[in-house]
C-alpha cells in the first residue's frame, strides 16, 4: 500500500514522484493534492501552496509529459449549494486548471456555468502533451431514470497551448458517440490516436457500462472493448501492450478488481483479488479499484481503491507487474451439448475464467447445453508444491499429464472450491486438461486458480498457458 488515505494518482513522468489527492481535515474536508517521493517520503500538500487556486475540492491531477505542468480540477470559490458534488470524479461546479511544477503560477483553462446541470471529470493529457480530452456535464442526474443515473455527458478535445505565455486550451471538439449518456474518459492511446472512455451508451442502464475507444481526431469509430458486467477506469500503458481497468466481473463480494487486456480488448486477466474471501488481498469486506497511472518503464502501476463509496475514501496502492512466461493461453473446444460431441467450434481462451448464461453473453456459447475442453500447457514460475483450485457450480475435471487430478460435481447454483497439491518445476510444461459442462439456464462459474509459497492465488493467466509444447 502507497498511502492508507487517497485515490486519485499520476506518476511524473521521470519517475520519481507521484501526485495525488486525499481527503483534507476537518471541518470542511475538502479534497487536496499532495506529492510523495515514490517510496512515499517527503508527502507535501500542493494544492494550498498557490493563492490562486480556489481552496475548496481540488485533484483528479495528471502530469503533462514535458514535466512542466500538473493538470486537476478545481471547484468554482463559489455557487449555488453545497460541494458534495464538487468531490474529485462528480465533477459538479469544476473547472479545469494547469498549475506549474513549481507551484507558483495557476491557470484556469475551462469556465462553466455554476449550476448543478454542468460538471467536469478527469482531464488527461495526450502523451506528446499537445491535447488534453475530458468529460463535460450537460444534464444533471437523475437517480429515478436509470439511463440518466450519472447525468448526460459528452467528450471534449482541445489543442493544449503551454509554452508560449499563459497556457490555454484551443480548437475545442465536442463527441457523443452513442448521443444522451453517461461517458467517462481516462486518456489516449499510447499513440494518441484514440480515445479511451467508458459508457452506459446503448444499454438500459449504468450497471452495464463498458469500455469504448474512438478516434481521437473526429470522434468517430467506435470499439467496444467489453461486453459484460460493470466496467470503468481504463488507462493504456506507455508501451501501447495493455489496458488496465476496473471491472465487477468474477467478485465474489459486490466491488471491483483491476483487470488488464490486450489494447484491442482481447485475453483478458484479473489482476487483483481484493473481493474474494480467503485471498491473501481480501480484507474482510468489498472494495472498488479506481483509476491507475501506470510507471514509465511499465513495470508497475498505482491506483486508488475505495473501502466507502458513501464517505469517497480510499487507499492508493502500488501494483508491481511479476516475471511471467510467453504463453498463449489454451485452446478451448466448445461444444452444443453436455456430452463433447456436437458441433465442435474452437477458439484460443486467454484463461479458464468465465462466466456464462444470463446476464453474461458469449457469442461461442449459444445452446441450451455446452461442454468445454480446454487443452494445451501450464508452465510454473517456481520450483515447488502448487495447489490447483477449481471453482464452478457445475462438473468440471482436471488432468495434469493425463492423470486425472480433480474431479467434482457441484449442486445447481451452489459453487463448489476443490484443490489438490502437486509438485511442479521451473520452465517445464505440463500437460493440462480441463472439461466443464452445463445448461444456458443456469448462471455458470468455471475458474481455475493456482497459488505456492512465492505465488499469490490467481486465476492461470495466458502467460503460463500454451496451446503448444
């Protein structure tokens, strides 16, 4: 953990710092920005050190790439009502501003009007610090409509101009890719082509928010990066590889864990397990993972996890990326009966880690009955005894070179955990088998997890799994 009190984060960009904002003191508690030193010394609170900012909620800050700048938002000095809404990621009566690294100079970029329809969320510089992309309120919310349970926003683009007197924003763009909606931005790509955000757009309801990209020059092209569940916060890595973000799907408790995929929304790997009872990151009770901001070398990333969505307090934890095989995943054989025999179809799964039958779609598993058998090879990173667990609510099978390993038969809707011990050695591949089989009707569960004395438990991610030897 990073810092017990804090949520959102940006790395700087050499590395060496981290920029932050946390809950103040009381009366007011208003939300503020402090630095650290990334192993957490030398913490200064930033925000309160420039007259010019207006000294209410401040955060949600990202560093521009040359160094130069810190971009937030800000809370109007003043407006109708309270500041609830003026919390950092509600984004009511916010505007956006620049400060300069040495804090002496402010700059406010944006000016909304200061009524409750209108609000700002996350701005983000693009990675050659030309472009800044955020979300803009235009209708408040409105927790009776459902559709409309966040407000209506749209995305904003706009040229940043920062090195030839005041800083401004020109040639602003507005989208609305999927028109009245709830979006979120979290940045570009890592070529600055692309937008990535999330959205409710074409659903009924916020719950089943998804991950979008479009094209950053007009707004156009729309990618749809995830298909189930509740998903938000996804930022790109610096090398362009992966994705991280927030999602719901698979939590035991009702929070969210960090996932990552691959930048075209393919092999798709939980990262954290902060909502599953008997994992060493569970804590006794459900957690939400927040937006991330990933180190320069890409070897690890930081993140804000919230333990109170009424109160918005959180931590901010540091994620370190693990040595890890070049796999592939394993070749999953699907079939349109319980008996692996009708009507074969073949894909290449990242994991064996799903969720099937309402609510959750799978374009691969369209009949009533289906079997799975997934084949291929899993290779450990450490020369000791592994347990492998299994976790489904119906029969599922496991060999290990052809010695059957697990085999158990759950009840209807009851999820069932089995393990076995198994001694493995570093770099060699062995052969797996697993078989599953249910009924579209029912919601199903298969996961299959490993965990050792140097391995945390983990669904086997497609870096140790090979469809070939």
């Amino acid at each position: 953990m990073f810092r017990s009190q804090g949520e959102g984060v940006s790395w700087s960009p050499d590395g060496k710092q981290i920029v932050y904002d946390t809950k103040g003191a009381k009366p007011n508690e208003y939300y503020e920005m402090h630095i650290a030193d990334t192993n957490g010394l030398h913490d200064t609170c930033i925000s309160v050190l420039n007259p010019d900012i207006p000294h209410r909620h401040t955060g949600s800050p990202d560093w521009h790439p040359s160094g130069k700048y810190i971009m937030f938002v800000a809370e109007q000095a003043q407006h109708p009502g309270g500041s609830t809404g003026a919390i950092p990621g509600l984004g009511t009566y916010t505007d956006i501003w620049v400060m300069t690294r040495d804090y002496k100079h402010a700059y406010k970029l944006t000016n909304i009007p200061g009524d409750n329809d209108y609000g700002i969320i996350g701005p983000r510089f693009s990675h050659d610090g030309k472009h800044v992309v955020w979300v803009e309120r235009k209708k408040a919310p409105d927790v009776v409509n459902m559709k409309q349970f966040f407000g209506y926003w749209v995305i904003k683009t706009a040229d940043f101009v920062g090195d030839s007197g005041i800083p401004k924003l020109e040639n602003e763009k507005t989208f609305e890719p999927g028109g009245d909606a709830f979006y979120e931005t979290y940045g570009f790509t890592a070529d600055d082509k692309r937008i990535i955000f999330c959205s409710d757009m074409n659903v009924s309801a916020w719950w089943s928010s998804g991950i979008f990209t479009i094209d950053a020059a007009n707004g156009n092209d729309v990618k749809q990066l995830t298909t189930n569940d509740y998903n938000e916060h996804a930022v790109c890595s610096p090398d362009g590889k992966c994705i991280v973000w927030m999602s719901n799907t698979m939590a035991t408790e009702a929070g969210t864990d960090w996932w990552m995929m691959r930048t075209d929304g393919s092999y798709k790997q939980r990262l954290t397990y902060f909502n599953e009872p008997g994992n060493p990151e569970y804590t006794g009770h459900k957690k939400w993972t927040g937006l991330t901001s990933f180190s320069p070398d890409c070897k690890r990333f930081i993140g804000g996890v919230q333990y109170s969505l009424l109160k918005q307090e959180g931590s901010i934890y540091m994620v370190d990326f693990l040595p890890s095989g070049n796999g592939n995943g394993l070749e999953g054989e699907y079939y349109d009966d319980e008996n692996f025999t009708l009507n074969k179809k073949i894909r290449i799964d990242p994991a064996v880690n799903y969720r099937w039958g309402p609510p959750w779609h799978d374009t691969i598993v369209t009949a009533k009955t289906y079997s799975v058998r997934w084949t291929g090879y899993i290779e450990p990173l450490y020369s000791e005894t592994y347990t492998l667990y299994t976790h489904a609510d119906k029969n599922i099978s496991v060999w290990i070179n052809d010695t059957l390993v697990i085999s158990s038969t759950a009840s209807k809707n009851k999820f069932d955990e089995e393990s076995v011990k198994i001694n493995l050695q570093a770099g060699k591949k062995y052969k797996l088998k697993v078989e599953y089989h249910n009924k579209i009707e029912n919601k199903a569960t298969v996961t299959l997890y490993w965990d050792s004395p140097h391995q945390y438990k983990q669904a086997i991610p497609a870096s140790q799994l090979y469809t070939d030897k």
